[in-house]
C-alpha cells in the first residue's frame, strides 16, 4: 500500500513597501514559516530602507526569512503570472504609493504586478495599509481596491486584550491577518465578552 501524498504546502506572497511598520511583515514572514507556508517575499527599496531604521535588518536579513525572494524590479518573476498558483497576497506595511498602484492597476514593479494577478485571479490580497490621517485620495484608493475583492486591514491595535508589549500588539494583528487568509492556524486572541 502506498501512502497518500501529502498535500502542497500553502503559498503566500509577501510585499514590504517604505510604509512604517517594517515588524508586521517581518512578524508574518516568521509566523507563515512556523506554519510550514512557502513564502514568496518582494521589497521595495524604501521597504529595505524603513527595515533597516526600525529594526536593524538588511536585504539579506529580510531575505533570509521567505522561502524565495525576489527584486522588485525582476517583472519576469514566476509570481508576475496567474499562471504561478500562489494562495494569498499580503502586503506588511503598505505605503499609500503602492496602495494607488493596486488600486489602479499600474503593475509598474513585481509587488504591485504580484497583487494585480492576486486580485485578477480571484485570490486573497490583504494591504495591512500605514499612514494617518486619511486623505480623500487615500480613501478613494481604499474603496477601489475593495471593490476589487481586496482587504484593506489597517493594522490597528485592539487594547480590550490590555496587551503588555509592542510585540503582543504585533503578533494579535499578524495573527488576524492569517486568520483572514484561511491557511494554516493562526491564534489571534479571541473577545470572550465583559
């Protein structure tokens, strides 16, 4: 008797753009690890730039934590077609710049062409989006890209769970946002009422 294969491991693309909050993709990339998720990660430079301020890491840091990485200049990349089954998109932060590229869908570099097959192949793309406050522009790119079929996820701290750390704050949001993907078992803490 032969034993039944087992099935592919998820895949998930991961963006990082300039927008602060460089710990929410890094965070997402170590947690999808831990779930045995194949990674695909794309940074752009300004996202090189924000890791290294916030937290210390270089490309090679980053890079070192997905399966695959990719330039973001490199458009011929397996995750620039549909064709590449991929599971889900997110991008951790995202900077207002590349939520107008998604929302208009100018696929001017490999993370803004990775989330325009996402969305054209009907899959998941979460845009965990970083700026305040809003302007009408912000807004308007917001709701074009859920119309789409995308979430916009602001990652925004619950304090009903009284969290002690920044971490804490960190791990409850990426938590969510691996919960909104449907792949693998994520934890986020759960509201059990007063």
């Amino acid at each position: 008797m032969t034993a039944s294969p087992l099935p592919p491991r998820p895949r998930v693309v991961v963006g990082i753009t300039g927008a602060s909050g460089a710990c929410y993709g890094v965070r997402l990339l170590e947690r999808l690890r831990a779930l045995d998720v194949h990674t695909h990660l794309v940074v752009t430079p300004a996202g090189v730039l924000n890791a290294h301020h916030e937290l210390g890491l270089d490309r090679d840091a980053l890079e070192g934590l997905a399966d695959e990485a990719h330039g973001v200049g490199d458009i011929g990349a397996c995750i620039a077609s549909g064709s590449h089954a991929t599971d889900a998109m997110v991008v951790a932060p995202c900077s207002m710049k590349t939520l107008a590229a998604v929302a208009h869908g100018l696929g001017d570099n490999l993370l803004t062409r990775a989330a325009d097959v996402t969305l054209k192949e009907r899959r998941r793309l979460v845009l965990m989006v970083r700026e305040t406050p809003f302007n009408l522009a912000h807004l308007r790119n917001m709701t074009a890209v859920t119309e789409m079929g995308g979430i916009v996820f602001p990652p925004l701290p619950a304090f009903y769970h009284r969290p002690q750390s920044i971490s804490e704050l960190v791990d409850d949001t990426v938590e969510r946002v691996i919960e909104l993907l449907g792949i693998g078992d994520a934890q986020p803490r759960r509201w059990t009422g007063l």
